[in-house]
C-alpha cells in the first residue's frame, strides 16, 4: 500500500503550524524569484520576513564575543597562533581564554557530548539562575537542548500519557504547543489571555478552563505560560505569576514556563517563575513543595539572536527522580543537542564582565541591539495607532506585535468565496502587494469574533512600516 | 497529580535506548571520579567509551579543511583580515573561497534556515548523490536533518499511523528503531540477519517474518535495512541489496535505507539502494516505479566523525507529495536542523577536488583515518579470534564488531541472581575490571540462544585490546 495523505499518522496531518505555512512557503518563492532576476511583475523589490522571530536573518549581528569563540572551538588550531589572533584579527585575551576553557571542558565539539549536555556547561547555567533569581540552582536538574522547540518536545512527549491528557495553553498561543499537543494526541485546553490588559494572565479565566476540562473528564496535567508573551508581546507582572503558581499548587499542575524571551523586556522587569516560586516557598514553608516546575531558555531570542545553532535549555524543579530518569532516556535517543549550540548557551549565561577586555564592545552591541529593537516597536506600534481599524498594545516584551484587525464585512465575504478566513486573506494580500511576510492571528489562536495578525519588529528601516499602511489603507478601500 | 512513572507516557518508559543506558551511566560516573583525582580504588586508569560511534571523542581529529572552513562561517569578520589567514593562519585560498561561497547562500549560520535546509546546500547534495550513483537527484527531495536520527523519527513519525504498523527491521539494530517505535506505540518487525553470510540479509527469513506479522493481522508498511551494518559491521553485496528492493516491491513496502556507514567499508564496495533501485529500473522498466525509497546519510560517521554538530540528511524517491508536504510540515515544527551542521553536509558531500590548494591534505587526513580504522578493527578482530568462545566475523564495514560470546552455565547463573541477562552481566563485569564500556547485544536484539556485545574499534593503541583478552579470560576461569 503506497503511503498516501488517507494512511499516514492521522496526528501529522493534523498538526497546524502556521508560522512556517502556506504564507511562508509562497514569501520564499518571492524570494527565490527576486534572486534570479526574474521579479518584473511583482510589486515589491525585497521579502521582509515579518512571520518569524529570526533576528540574524534580518537586521541583527551576531555579538563578537561569542562568535570569535565559536570560531576557535570549531578550529582550535587558531590556538597555534595566538599572537596573530590577538594582533592581525582583533581577537581580545578573554576569548582564547574562553576557547580554551571550554575546549578542555567539551572536548571536540565535533564529539557528541552527554545527553543532557556538557557538564561544565550546565554548571555554568545553574550558576547564571542563581545570579539571576538569587536563589540557588542544581546543575543535574539542567537540560541542554535544541533550542527551547526540542525542550518543549521532551516535556510533552513525557507528560502526555494518552488523548484524554489535557494542557493549559494561552489563547493566543506559540503553535510549537498545539502543534506537539495534536502529534502526541493529548488535549489542548485553552484559556483566554486579556487583552485589555496587556494579554495578561486572568485567573478567573484559567479556572473557568480548568473547571470546565475537568467536567468534560480530561486530566489536566500541565499549564503552559509564555513570559514574555508569543505573540502578544505581553511581559508580566510578578502578581500574575504568583496568582498562576498559586492555581497550579492547589491543582497539581506541572508547570511549564517559556521564558524564551526574558531579555527583551521593555517595559517593568523579567520575573522568573521559578524565582516568584522560591519567594512563594519563602513566604509560605511548606506549602508549595509538591510544586513541578519546568523553566525553558534559548539562544535564539534576546540580544544574542542565534536561532541557526539551536541552542537552549530547561531546568526542571522537583520532579520525581524516576521521572527525570525518563525524560534522560527520552533526550538520550536523540543523543545530545548540538555541541556548539551547547557552547552558545554558555556563553549567553556567562557573558564578557566588566573590566574584561571584551566587555566593552560586547556591552555596546548588547545595547544597540536592544535598543533598535526597541525603536522599531515604538515605530511600528505608531504606525498601527494611526491606521483605521487596527488596535495594539504598546510592546512590553518579546520581538512581537499582535495587533487587532477591524475588517470590513465584503472583506470576510471574499475570503470565505477563497476559502479563507478573514486574516488569513488579509495576510495573503498584504504578502501579495508588499512582499511583508505576516502570521494571521488565527496560527495563533484569537477570541472568537476578532482578527489578528503577528509581526515582528525585527525588520530595519521604516519604508516597510509605510507598505504596511498604504496597505492597509487600500485593502480597506477596496472592500468598504 | 504528581507526575510518577506510573502516570506519565507509557510509551516513554516503555522504551529502551541501551547505548546510553546503565552501562553509559556507570562510564560516565567513572570518568568524572577519574577526573576528580578519586580514582585510587579503581582498577584502571581510563574510561574507554567503545559504547558509542563517537570518533572525535576517542583519537579521530577533524578534518582540516571542514573546521577552517566552519570557524570562518562562525566568525565572517575574519575575512576581513584574509591575508592574516593565509599568512599567519595557514588557511588555503580554497577554504575562504568555500567560507565565502556558503556564506553567500546561507546568510548568518546563527539564522533559522528553510526548515528542509539551505537550498543550495540541498543542490549541493543531490550533485554528490549523482556522483556517487551514476543517476540523477533531485535537491527538492533532499531533506536536511540533525542527523540521521532525526530523519528516521521524522520518518518513522509519518509513516506509523497506528498501534497495528509495522515495520520490519532487522535483527541485530541500532535501538534508535526499537526506540522510536516503542515511543510511536508501533509494532516492531524483526527479521533476524544471517551471521553466518557476515551478517547479510536474507530474503527467506524477512518474508517468513511479514507472512507472519501479517498473518497476525499487522499492517506491514516498510522495511529498514542497515547499510553498513549497525552494530553488526556487515557491507551487503549488491545481490542482497536487490533481493530487498524486489521483495519491498511485490508487497508495497516502503525502503528505509540507513547509510550512515556508507564510507566506512573495507570489503568490497558500497552500493546504495537507490543506485541498485534505478539499475533496477533500467532493467524492467515500469516494474519498480511505485517503489517508494528513503534514504539517510549523515556526517556523523566515515571520515568525518562529527557527531556533536548533528548534521545529515535524507532523499525521498516516488514519495506521494501530499505526504512529502506533511514530512515539511512536521520537520517545520522544529524550525530547522542546526545551520552549522548543514554546512558541514555540504562540506562533506563537496570536499576539496584534486588540484585544488586542500586536496592534499585533506587527502592524507581521509586517507590517516581510513587506514587507522581498518588497522584498529584488524588488530580487535585479531584479539577476538584468540578468545576462547569468542566468534567475529571479520570486518566489512562500519564502526563495529559485534562478536558473539559463549558463557559458562555459571556465569548465566550468577547473572540471573544479579537480575541481568548473562551478556549485561558480562559487559558489566568487563567495565568495572577494565574501564571498557561496550554495549551488550541485548541491547540490539540477537538471534534466541545467542549472546554478542558491539564494540567499536575506534579507540586508540592495543593497550584496551589486551585488557578485554585479559578480563575475559579470568572471566572464564571465575565461572567455569
């Protein structure tokens, strides 16, 4: 029997995952059109990649430090001539030292390494936690992994033990969930975020969810938050997840917090989960010792950008040993995460201090790049103030705006004559006429009744922000 | 509910994954006593992990021109100082001619890719598979992947479609299979390889093995087949090769063609099946073109060993393209394989040509490690065949020897005392005498009856060869 789309695993076809969907797939054809010269009938000169958080593919450097490493322990023979590092490439005496350090500790990065990652590194994570949160943190609970995706893979692969397993997962969510949650046919249980209030977390709304699973007869396990928010852009505040450890405490619910963005906060402060939960032990002895908490980071986001490495980790609070022994076996049949990725994240949690050479240099391009970011919010969110029918939130967190789209009622009539819904048939002709690459916000998820899509900020210069709005305004006066 | 192993994915727990199992674990704990300087009450100086296809681990060193190469991709600043490389560095012209010509189609090694990898790198592919084969490729079927373990659960996810799959694979294997079917709640089909044809297929045992699981009411859809042999150290003749796609062709069945060990042979030639599947073809045109082909390589393995970059790939022929557009949609869901790593695909598919300024070293260094492996599984075949109830057939390929080992009745007593199996037992009482840790042919599944542990023959000098002689011999005279 040849396969065919009727007689393969029924979950893969399934699975949706719009950030790497249709609209992707036709922005590369642009794309791969523009590069052979054969581009006359399109109305745009570039693609603008606007669908997904890809900073090196856009505008962003990758930071010198961590690449002039990077390429000592991909040739360590550059060690032979140190001087000529120092003295004809600009390399500083911390990054040999580095190098070196690390090499002694990983070996060849062309080895694999343990399965959970490089010792030496995973200490150096525990020691970064602590730093951050000001609590300790032990080493053999830290996962090294393939970016924060294959994290999340691990934890659900684990927690899903049959289709009547269910997840708490914000609306509007990173399709990453839904997308495993449909593979591994377990139960996505959706609870609403705020977006009157910034896309928060409502824990009236959580429960309501929670109650209302648990009547249908699901076993909810699990709630997933994203901090900073994917898409919205939300960053919260430490009462909210206090308010969400408090709900999982009394449920028993594993909880999952993506914190892939935690360094690009623009406004208030990044609280760690696991930080809010040790001050919640503090306050409260005893009372949330059952707690099981599972923390995941990256090296794709923040200032350091580096997606291509896969490069990320997860550190898990209070599992049950025999439980961890699995989630060992389950990383183990992968063999490791990729060893420079490993050594990426090492440098993310250890970057040049100051009063090292590097310092300088690294502290400057840290800022530029946050601040660019930044701006290009700013600029962005400006930009959808002023047109009609669009509402957004200013960006708090994260490189991502989720604004609110108002469309005319002919406009939902010719996307449902296309079979589309309406943001998808936005999304679809604002790639037409600019080349912008955007995520309708049904990829997402989105209450029901309203239309979203998701941008980037990541893209540089201010002329595609003006595609956008003389889009906009010309699909408005279309369909009025 | 607390998570337990009682409660979690029973298909996590279920599975086994023996090359980084108990026995990994305890070499792991011995390294890090040894490294510690807390090794007095041990009984060797050093761990030898001969677990694991690992070659940078143990004596292999990169390839000369792959790293110079990659550290440029790692840090492109570097080319602004190309006559420091040159002069100081030692770099030839050919590697920033190849930095620069990767950076032109990749963009930044630290962006996501194409989720099926950089189209260039994928061309690059396809012209190596026409080389090799004397038949064109195609680059839109050239899936790029984090090894070829994440191929084959790539595959393995879109093909099993329920608890009644099966899928034939042979026995001995690689436990990624086992594995990934235990985790898929698919059916294992085993068919045993004949030891005594050096471990080749044959065609009598694999029907007898899908007329009975079919018999039992098993959907059969695939067959794996190992090529080189895993852990066997098998290289099949052409006719075997034959025997497979014909036998897959009269019952539908798609072909999984692992060839990680594709430039690891020393006896005779290696034939792909997609080679063999097209001279086929030739030969009866129209008869074999619904068979359905999916080969994986990797560069894990061969001459290039570089395991901890998670690099590879897979070539779909006659695949369904609906299906092929779910394999995008799944592989999507984690982005893409590490960038740096599809690099070094395209080094490994492309290295330096005769006449050009790297071909002669990079010809010794191939040419240093091809020879040293040969001499290495020459000299531990040497040592087996001297071992009283020690069979092996001699080397034809890969990383390993898997040897066949009869105990005494004893020795199978004191092992079910202990709650092991007598190979488990054996491999145990081997790493705690000497620091050698192989994996036991429990962990591959071998002929009933029969006992057999893998090694590779990767480790430097004689010295570990001497050690096992030793061990086993008092091994004997224990349980005699």
């Amino acid at each position: 029997m040849r396969l065919t789309v009727d007689n393969i695993n029924k979950h893969v076809v399934a699975a949706k995952y719009a950030v790497r969907g249709e609209l992707a797939v036709k922005s590369e054809e642009y794309r791969a059109k523009i590069a052979a010269g054969d581009a006359a009938d399109l109305p745009f000169e570039h693609v603008i990649s606007a669908n997904i958080g890809n900073p090196q593919q856009l505008d962003q450097k990758p930071l010198t430090f961590f690449r002039q490493v990077a390429s000592i322990l991909e040739n360590p023979q550059l060690l032979k001539s140190e001087e000529a590092l120092v003295e004809h490439l600009g390399y500083k005496t911390d990054v040999i030292e580095r190098a070196k350090w690390l090499l002694s500790k990983v070996g060849s990065v062309g080895a694999y390494s343990a399965s959970t990652g490089v010792p030496a590194i995973r200490e150096s994570v525990a020691k970064f936690i602590e730093r951050r949160d000001g609590f300790p943190a032990d080493p053999s609970k830290i996962y090294l992994s393939a970016g924060a995706s294959s994290g999340v893979n691990t934890l659900l692969h684990t927690i899903c033990a049959n289709p009547n397993t269910g997840i708490l997962i914000p609306i509007p969510q990173y399709p990453l969930y839904t997308a495993t949650l449909t593979l591994l046919n377990a139960k996505a249980v959706p609870y609403l975020l705020d977006e009157s209030k910034n896309w928060g977390t409502d824990l009236e709304t959580i429960r309501a969810s929670y109650d209302k699973a648990v009547e249908e007869g699901t076993d909810v396990r699990c709630i997933v938050i994203i901090n900073p928010g994917n898409p919205t852009g939300a960053s919260l505040p430490e009462e909210d997840i206090r308010a969400v450890l408090e709900f999982a405490n009394e449920k028993n619910l594993v909880v999952m917090a993506d914190e892939v963005y935690q360094t690009n906060v623009f406004v208030g402060k990044f609280h760690s989960f696991k930080a809010v939960l040790r001050r919640l032990q503090e306050e409260n002895p005893g009372k949330f010792d059952g707690l099981e908490l599972a923390s995941l980071h990256s090296i794709s986001k923040g200032m350091v950008g580096e997606c291509g490495h896969r490069g990320g980790y997860f550190e898990l609070v209070n599992f049950d040993p025999e439980v961890e022994a699995n989630i060992y076996k389950f990383v183990s049949i992968m063999l490791c995460s990729p060893v420079i990725g490993q050594c990426i994240v090492e440098l993310m949690v250890n970057p040049p201090k100051e009063g090292e050479p590097s310092y300088e240099l690294y502290q400057k391009e840290y800022n530029g790049i946050f601040e660019g970011l930044r701006e290009r919010a700013t600029a962005l969110h400006k930009a959808f103030a002023e047109m009609e029918g669009v509402e957004c939130a200013a960006p708090r967190g994260s490189m991502y705006l989720f604004p609110t789209i108002t469309l005319p009622e002919k406009a939902a009539e010719a996307a449902a004559a296309e079979g589309r819904k309406p943001d998808e048939f936005y999304c679809m002709r604002l790639l037409e006429a600019t080349g912008i690459c955007v995520v309708p916000g049904a990829g997402f998820g989105q209450k029901e009744g309203t239309l979203h899509f998701r941008t980037t900020f990541l893209a540089p210069g201010t002329e595609w922000v003006g595609s956008i709005v003389k889009f906009h305004k010309e699909f408005l006066d279309k369909y009025r």
